[in-house]
C-alpha cells in the first residue's frame, strides 16, 4: 500500500522497541506514523501536523497516559485517541474515557489485532470529523462521543436478537472497556433494553438490544 503524505498516527511511549515495533507495524498497513518518548512530545506532534490517531501508552514518567491524553483532547476534538495499557480494570478504562480517550488496547497485542483497532480508531475519527463539519454536538456528555455511539447503535441495529458485551467489542474491534461504558451510557439513557441470558455456568451474561 501506498503511504499517504499527511501524518495520520502518532505513537507516544518511553520504550524505543515498542516505539518501533507500532511504526512498523503502521507501515505495514499504509498509515504514515511519527514517534514520540514522551506525552510533551507527542503533544507537540499532535499540535503541528494534526493527525487522525494517537497511541498513547498509559505509563510514562513526566506526563503519563491519562495526562497527555487530558492536553490532546483539548488540542483536537477529533483526533481518535487509542491507550495502550497492561491495566484492565474497568475503573482505569472510566477515567482514560472521560479524559477524551477513544479506545484501549491491552499490551501485549498482536499486530492483527492492533491494525483491526487502527482502522476502527481512524474509521471513529472519520466520522467524528463530520460531525464537527456539519456543526453537530461533538461530545454527549463526559466521554461519551456520538461517532462511537452512533457505529454501536448501528451494530446494534444489525442484530435485532440482541449482543452481549462481548459480541458488539469482538464484531467492531474494540475494547471490552469501551463497549461497557457505551453500554451503560445507553442503559441510563433507556435506549436499549436487557436480554438476559440463563442457564449458563460462569459470570452471568447479558444480551442487549436496541428499544
């Protein structure tokens, strides 16, 4: 594939292997990428060329994660921003998510997996763009996007029986943290109903559709 001449991707970590590991790992797909150690740099990076997507690892000394995610989203409202993190927990998903974080991507990821979520990412920011050329709310509330909520309520509305969680993060690439707090956006704004699911051994699951 041809590499375009805007910078669409900037990567922000303080280890150089994995810095370029993820560069390569953009080439291989086609996405001009630029590489930062640190969130200052980054920032800057961000600041100057504008790019579609920043990968920011979570933690670094100086700015961690969730403040240069913090100074990128007041920088740009479009830009998709997908945090690399060996944390799963749900709580530290909530707080990168009302910083402006778009997505998160668990270390250590396979580069299959890590293209599948760039072009979910730069797919978001896409849409994203068109909102604010159209002039339209760019954020619902804290952390909470329209152009995310409107690609899961489309994937939604594909499955009228019904996704758990897990079925609406594995079909569109996402990460389960993200889909959860999209869910429960949705829940609170009663614009899905649960389906739940019994007879299952294990954590109970839920299925949900669209009201």
């Amino acid at each position: 594939m041809t590499i375009n001449d805007k910078l669409e991707i900037v990567i922000i970590d303080d280890e150089s292997d994995i810095l370029y590991t993820i560069k390569e790992i953009c080439a291989f797909g086609g996405w001009k990428a630029a590489t930062a150690h640190n969130g200052r740099e980054g920032y800057e990076l961000c600041r100057v060329h504008k790019p579609n997507l920043a990968i920011v690892d979570y933690h670094m000394p100086d700015w961690d994660g969730l403040t240069t995610v913090k100074r990128i989203r007041q920088l740009d409202n479009a830009i998709s921003i997908l945090v690399l993190t060996v944390d799963e927990r749900q709580e530290i998903a909530e707080k990168f998510i009302a910083a402006g974080a778009t997505d998160f991507a668990v270390k250590p990821i396979r580069s299959p997996d890590l293209i599948s979520r760039i072009k979910m990412n730069l797919r978001i920011n896409e849409v994203q763009q068109k909102y604010i050329a159209e002039k339209k709310q760019v954020y619902i509330e804290k952390g909470i996007s329209p152009a995310t909520l409107s690609i899961i309520c489309d994937y939604l509305k594909e499955h009228e029986a019904g996704l758990t969680i897990e079925d609406i993060a594995n079909g569109l690439t996402l990460a389960y943290q993200t889909v959860h707090r999209y869910v429960s956006y949705l829940l609170d704004e009663k614009k899905i109903e649960i389906i739940p699911i019994y007879g299952q051994l294990g954590r109970p699951k839920n299925k949900y559709k669209l009201r």
